[in-house]
C-alpha cells in the first residue's frame, strides 16, 4: 500500500489529540505485489542485502522524526495504546474521555477481544509498512550511481519481514537483529556501524505515569520493577526494554530461555490447534460473552444458558489466544511488550504482528468461505464505547483509505488487493485448501508422535485481577505452585490473559486451552483408545471429557503474576477447567511421503528424519517419535525399531510396522532366504 503525503511546514501542537495537518493520513494499496518474508531468512541473506539495508534506515528515519509528526514512529505506536489521544485527527461518533477507564473502557484503537482483532492490526501493519518504503524510495535516491538502480529495485519490492515465533527455529531464542547493539549496513555514504532500530526505541517523550520511588527506571541500579502497577512509566531518553533488570537492562539469557520452554510448550501447540478450527468467530479472538450468537450451536441439542458453562467450542486456542502468550514471553516482568498500553513503542512488535497477519492469511487460505459474523465489542475502543456492535463494515478507525473514508475488514480481506502475499500462499496458489491445511499442520506440529491429543481447557473470567498474568497447566503435580519451574516435566503450557482491569466487568470470558500430550508421555500416562458408544456425545459427535483425569487432583491449574506471583485459581477468575481429548492428524497409509528423485524412497522414510548423506545412497536418521539417531541408516533396524521398540510409537504405526515384518519374515521363509533366522529374530534384530 502506499501512502499520501503532507507538508511537514504544517503547524504541529505537542498534544497529539489537536494535530493539524495539511492532509490526512492515507493509506493507499501498492502498485506490484511483493511478498513478505521471514527475518531468520531476511537477515544475512545476501540475495535481500538491499532490502535489509533500507529496512533498517528506513526505522531510523521513522524514529528520529518529531514525535509529533503523524508519520513518526511515535505517533504510529501510540495507536495501540497510550497516550490515549487522538491519531491524525481521528475521534469517531463517541471519542474516549479518561472518566470512563474507571468503567473498564479501553482508551487505544486497537480491537483485541472482538472479531475485529484479525483484520484491525492489517491496515496498522500496512501503515508502518508503507511510512518505510516511503523513507526507503527517498533514501535510495541518494545512493551512489553505481548502486542507485539497484537500491531503487529494493526498495520496490520492499515488504514488512515477519518474525515466525513458532519455527522449529524459535526454540534456539529470538533472532539476534533484534539483540544486538549495532549493526553494519551500506549506506548512500558506504558502510557504517549504526545503532540498531531494531532492538529498542528511545522514547522522545515520558510515556505512562511516574510510579512511586524506586519504580521507575530514573532509580536504577536500585530499579525495582513494578509488580502489580499495569503500566510501567518510561521517562523521556528511555529505550523500550524485555525483561529488565534493576539496572534497567535487558536480560537476554532469560527472554531465550522463555523460548526454548515456551515454543514447544505453549507457541507451537497453539498454532497447531488454531488450524483446526473452521470457525472465524472462534478462531478470530480469546472473548466469549453471553451474547454470542453462534453459543447456542456450540452444544446443538442441550443449550445451555450460563455462558460459562457453554463453552464447547472452545477446545481449540484462538489466534489472539496464542498471540497473547507471545507478548508475555517477549516482554517479561516490566517490558513494554507485556502490557498492552505500550506494547507498540518495541520494534519487536511490527515483526510480531506480521507473522500474526500471516498466520491469519494461511487460515484464510485453508478456511475461505469462513468470514466475520456480527459480534459485540465489550471493550470499545477510542473511538467508540463498550458493547457496541461490530460486523466486516465497522471502520477500522484511524486507518483512512481516502478524506472521506477508512479501511473496513471487508476491503482487507483479499492481500494481494493490497499489494502483497506470504510465499507459502504463493506456493499452494491453485492448489486446493486441504493441501495448504497439510502444510500448515505439518509446519506447526508440536511433535510427530501422537494421534489422540489431550488439551485443557480453562475459562477465565475478567476483571478478577490486575493484569497481565499466566494460567499455568501442570499434569499429576498436586503441589505445584508459583515456585515450581516450567523446566518441570509435568510443566504443559499456559494461557494468557494479558490485559486484565479489575473495572473490566462487561460479563466477558477468556478461553485459552493447553495441549497436556507431551507432558502425558514424559510422564508415562497411558493414552488409551476411546470407544465409541462410551465415549462419543451422540448428540454432538463430539468426544466426551475424558475419564482418564481427576481434573481436582491430577490437573493442576496455577495462576502466576509478573512478578512470580501465585494466586488461587479463584482470584485469577478461573471458573472452569475442562479436559478434552481428540483424535485428528491420524497416520493415511494410503498416503505416505514419496520422493520424487534420488535414490529408490523406501517407506520407512515417513516415519524418519532423513539427515545428511553419508555417501553411496546412506544417510543419517533419527526417528520422529523418540529421537533415536542412527549415523548411517539401517533400514531393516529402523522398521524393527518402531515395531518393537519406541516406546512413543503410535499404536496403529507400531502394530503397522510389525504386520509388515511379519509379512516379509514369512516370505523369506517361503523363499528359504532365511536360512539362519527364525521369524523371531527377525522381528527383534539388536538395535
């Protein structure tokens, strides 16, 4: 998209809220379609060299504009949260007055808790998107005549990277161009070792409230960080931060050690959920209020007229759900991204929001038919009041698309109209939904070996506390508490609530699940096989809750603030605790991975990691299920290893594998090939 400019001459008041300008703010669709791309591939490619080094000026540009200036990146971020004023001029039928935060009402733009949470945050990465290549076009002119032409190119095909924070990748920590200090690029003036954009913004202008003494960052290396406060203040020369220390520095062995627990755990089984889901009211926000319409049909047959009890849809994680949890990990106890009011100001949050836009245009890609319905807005916005009614027209206020007009969903919800695309839609364009599904499921699956998969389900009722806090799921742990470390193996997940008021009382719920499979296997608890007529809600189709489970004793639900923090699951407003279970990904047989060059593909290879070549047709192998590696593969020994050995194997691989043995021992025998073996010690070759 591209953006209509103004006349930086024009008379700027430093009070946002009463900025005038000769034109408006316009964001406009791109001429070419470009795709985005993922920054673990972005960065140190020498094939988006120009792109990174515009990238990166571009965000220094946008930074060292007066923050007054509606175009700078500090007015861009205050769109989301604070200063709760007025963006480009912007103030809608009903504007925010601070009298009303004592009602729950929410002073940002930004929709979280609504079907709107999807398609808002797309003009708003599209606008900080578009201020880039704007600043990129102009510093590319200014490149040396040599380098001109191809800078010029770049800055064309110029799209927002995204961070992919559930790549098999994101367990090793979070890329390193957002942690380091410095970084060299090419610059019209040749190559420089500049201050990094990417890793913090230093704030122009006090952001927040000034907290009592020795909570604020003015107090270091005595800063103690707030506990309870919702927002902590950042004074003026401050950068943003993720998990500071009481010297106000960020503390990147622990936002790492956050991601090698949370991925697997938390990140990638939410996605991996998410997928599943056919819905766009369940899959679009964490929000379930008693005036959903679609609730009724979430339990055809039994209504029932407690919202917090008519909840069955919700066995899956929406996206706001796993996005949440994200923000928490990233931020940590008093870094900006953890609270919803000034999670915009770190850089990190454009790249985050990206791959959220992404990850909601794959859905789309696997789910088109399925679009916004009417829904309810409890929180309200700047620009508009609680409960009020939103559906695909609502203006996506401040986002214009003309003088007159703004965004709405219904005028976002193609990508490419807009002038770009993600390369995985690009590779399954005109390749049918349930292809694109595969691969999706494929990419985010939590780990390879289970068919039937156990979640809990949690509802949380807001307003119970100040916020931001987690919800975390123990498996068989009575004693857990606040204390007991996520590296635990009876350690699930967590869901997130990350913006909570104890004014927040428009009778709304969250709902997050956790995925309890992988902490049932490290713990040795048998996953066993459902009946039908024992196990199947004849009404819903639906597997009831499992019996495996004392959910009082054997599930155990601990809330955690910031700080470390316990409560009662009752304090966090946790209502409800539900354990599900559900058979889908089942292994098709019929259907197995086939190469389609190289060496003949034996079929033991959909069940193995191929590693690297090890010369005359062998290579390394390590089994999906448990690990187990071989340097050089044996096929024989890697199709005895599943049928008698792995003890993660899936049932029906397992009994698959051995049926197979079978048949080639009787054959051998048959064929009197086997003239030293028994079928026996064909079946149990040493591993």
């Amino acid at each position: 998209m591209g953006l209509s400019h103004s006349s930086h001459n024009s008379y700027v008041s430093h009070v946002r809220s009463v900025a005038t300008f000769n034109e408006k703010v316009i964001i406009l669709p791109y001429e070419d379609i470009y795709p985005r791309l993922d920054i673990f591939d972005f960065y140190g490619n020498e094939t988006y060299r120009s792109q990174f080094d515009l990238l990166i000026q571009g965000y220094q540009a946008l930074q060292n504009r007066p923050y007054e200036d509606m175009r700078s990146y500090y007015q861009v971020s205050g769109i989301h949260g604070l200063p709760y004023t007025a963006y480009d001029g912007v103030t809608g039928s009903n504007p925010y007055m601070s009298s009303e935060f004592s009602e729950g009402r929410w002073g940002g733009y930004c929709h979280h808790g609504n079907v709107l949470f999807p398609t808002w945050h797309r003009p708003y990465m599209q606008l900080m998107e578009t201020l880039l290549i704007d600043e990129a076009k102009q510093i590319a002119s200014q490149y040396p005549p040599k380098q001109r032409d191809k800078y010029i190119e770049a800055a064309k095909q110029l799209r927002h990277p995204y961070w992919d924070w559930a790549d098999e990748k994101a367990v090793k920590g979070v890329p390193e161009i957002f942690l380091t200090s410095y970084i060299e690029i090419n610059t019209p003036k040749g190559k420089k070792n500049v201050s990094n954009p990417l890793k913090s913004y230093i704030l122009p202008t006090n952001l927040s409230t000034p907290l009592q003494k020795g909570q604020n960052p003015t107090d270091k290396p005595n800063y103690n960080i707030p506990n309870m406060t919702y927002n902590p203040y950042t004074p003026k020369g401050y950068p943003t931060i993720r998990h500071p220390n009481s010297n106000y520095e960020d503390q990147y062995d622990l936002l790492n050690q956050n991601f090698s627990v949370y991925v697997p755990s938390v990140l990638r089984p939410g996605l991996y959920q998410m997928y599943h889901i056919s819905n766009y009211l369940h899959f679009s926000n964490h929000i379930v209020t008693s005036s959903d319409q679609e609730m009724p049909e979430s339990n055809p047959g039994h209504p029932e007229p407690d919202p917090k009890k008519n909840l069955g849809y919700a066995h899956f994680a929406s996206i706001e759900t796993t996005h949440d949890g994200l923000h928490l990990i990233t931020g940590g106890l008093g870094g900006h991204m953890t609270y919803v009011d000034i999670t915009g100001f770190d850089p990190i949050f454009y790249f985050h929001h990206v791959n959220v836009d992404r990850i909601i245009a794959l859905w789309q890609g696997i789910f088109p038919n399925s679009w916004i319905p009417q829904n309810i807005n409890g929180n309200g916005t700047y620009t508009e009041g609680m409960n009020y009614v939103v559906n695909e027209y609502t203006d996506l206020e401040p986002f214009r698309k003309s003088e007159t007009e703004f965004w709405r969903s219904l005028d976002v919800r193609d990508i490419t109209k807009l002038g770009y695309t993600y390369l995985e839609l690009e590779k399954f364009r005109g390749k049918s939904p349930k292809e694109l599904q595969n691969y999706v499921l494929g990419l985010y699956k939590p780990d390879p070996h289970y068919c039937t998969r156990f979640f809990v389900k949690v509802t949380i009722e807001t307003g119970k506390l100040v916020g931001p806090y987690a919800i975390r799921v123990f498996v068989d742990l009575p004693s857990a508490n606040a204390a007991t470390p996520v590296t635990s193996p009876h350690f699930a997940g967590f869901v997130a609530m990350w913006r909570s008021t104890l004014e927040h009382k428009n009778n709304s719920l969250v709902v997050g699940s956790v995925d309890i499979t992988a902490a049932m296997v490290r713990l040795g608890i048998r996953m066993q096989q459902h009946g039908y007529v024992n196990d199947v809600n004849s009404t819903t189709g639906l597997l009831k809750p499992t019996s495996l489970f004392n959910i009082g004793t054997d599930i155990n639900i601990v809330p955690v603030m910031m700080n470390g923090y316990g409560v009662s699951p009752k304090e966090a407003g946790v209502t409800l605790v539900q354990v599900f279970s559900f058979e889908h990904d089942k292994f098709d047989f019929s259907n197995k991975r086939q190469r389609t060059s190289g060496p003949i593909f034996d079929e033991i290879w959909s069940f193995y990691k191929q590693g690297s070549s090890k010369g005359n047709g062998h290579y390394k192998a390590s089994c999906f299920y448990c690990s187990t590696a071989w340097e050089c593969e044996k096929l024989q020994v890697m199709k005895v290893h599943l049928a008698n050995y792995c003890l993660k194997c899936p049932e029906d691989v397992s009994s698959y594998w051995h049926l197979k043995l079978v048949e080639k021992a009787n054959n051998c025998l048959i064929d009197n090939t086997l003239t030293n073996k028994s079928q026996d010690d064909f079946l149990s070759q040493e591993i």
